[in-house]
C-alpha cells in the first residue's frame, strides 16, 4: 500500500471516525482545551493499537487525528450548561449589548476598539449582565457570562474581562492606580442603570455613548 493509499485509509476508517465523534458527544459541555485532548488523545490510543509498525503510518495517524479533531469540534457544538430561563435571559442581554458595540464601531471603530479594552467598559457589562439577570431571576454565573460575551464577540470580550478583573485585583491594591476602581465603578453603576432601563422598556444607551466618547449617564 503507498503513502496516499494510507492516508486516505486513515481518514476513511469507520472505527476512528465513530470512536471520534462519540467521544465529542461526551464531551462537549467541558471547555475548548479539554475537548481537544479529550478527541485527540482517544484517537492516538486507539491508532496505536492499529498501526502497522512495518509502514510510516504512525505519523499519518497523528496527521488525520489532527484533521479529525478539528473537523468535530467545528461539527458538534459545546452544550450549554445554561438552563432555558437563562438562555432566553443571556440572548436578550447579549442583543443589547452587541446592538450597543456594533453602533459605536460603526461610527469610530478605532476608538470604539480602544475604549472597549478599557474597565470601564468592563464595568458597565458586568453591572449590566449581573443586574438584568438577577432581577429576572437569573444567577449571574460565569457560565452565563461567558454565554453572553462569546455572543457578542467571541473571545475578545472574555479575553478583555479575564485581562481587566487582573487589572482590577491590582488596582485595588496599588493606591496609584485607584482611578482605575474609580472607572470600573462608574461602568458598573451605569450598567446598571441601563438593566433598569431595559426592563422598562426603554433603550439602553450608555455603553454605545461612552464608546462614541460621550459621557455615561446615570438617568
């Protein structure tokens, strides 16, 4: 058998491929790393028991155990652990929030991008995710944040709350850089502020006016 005999074999086996997606099934409510070694390594164990020790077929193993693994982590989406009152909760927040940054990039995308990096942009998601969900009835997990920032744009807005929760464990600390305190609050209080709004029926606003470089408002 020649090399593109195997590889094509390999990519083709019905064993790997079930044993594969079963595996994705399993294990698709734990985070991204962990799916990864999950498939993948199930893979490598089952193809060392397959592979022809007299052929190169161990590498092309590792090669289509890669492409696989990749192929089912795009195919079989994560489950949420959300329940369906959240769910309905985090895509209503999401919405407001993604209408809110999509206005402002569209407007100055640079200096929207840069502002949304910052904590009090930070602060006005966190005070607007926890307020609205919890006068829903909702907890504000991390499981519901990560839902609703992923949503919005995914990666960088957990990317920037992971980064700024540092920034704010520090500034806490180092009486420097208490402005910063002073900033995630003011966000977190106009966050608020606009859950309010938005169970009023009204239409939250400040998040897109202070990444226009307008003033937030607290009324």
């Amino acid at each position: 058998m020649d090399i593109n005999q195997e590889i094509l074999t390999a990519i083709l086996d019905p064993t790997q491929w079930i044993v594969a997606i079963l595996t994705a099934f399993f294990v698709r409510q734990y985070q991204l790393g962990l799916r990864i070694n999950a498939i993948f390594l199930v893979q490598i164990i089952l193809a060392v028991f397959m592979w022809d020790q007299s052929s190169p077929q161990g590498l092309i193993l590792v090669l289509v155990s890669v492409f696989r693994t990749v192929v089912l982590l795009l195919l079989i989406k994560p489950r949420s652990q959300l329940n369906a009152d959240a769910l309905k909760v985090g895509n209503i927040i999401g919405t407001e929030l993604h209408r809110q940054i999509i206005n402002a990039l569209t407007k100055n995308e640079q200096e929207a991008g840069v502002l949304l990096n910052d904590l009090t942009s930070t602060g006005y998601m966190f005070g607007f995710i926890e307020k609205f969900a919890k006068d829903g009835g909702v907890d504000a997990t991390d499981e519901l944040f990560s839902h609703v920032l992923n949503g919005v744009l995914p990666d960088k807005l957990t990317s920037n709350f992971k980064r700024n929760y540092e920034r704010l464990i520090l500034a806490k600390e180092v009486s420097a850089l208490g402005s910063e305190v002073i900033n995630f609050n003011a966000g977190v209080s106009a966050g608020r502020v606009d859950a309010d709004k938005l169970r009023a029926g009204e239409l939250p606003i400040n998040l897109e006016h202070y990444l226009s470089g307008y003033k937030i408002t607290m009324n």
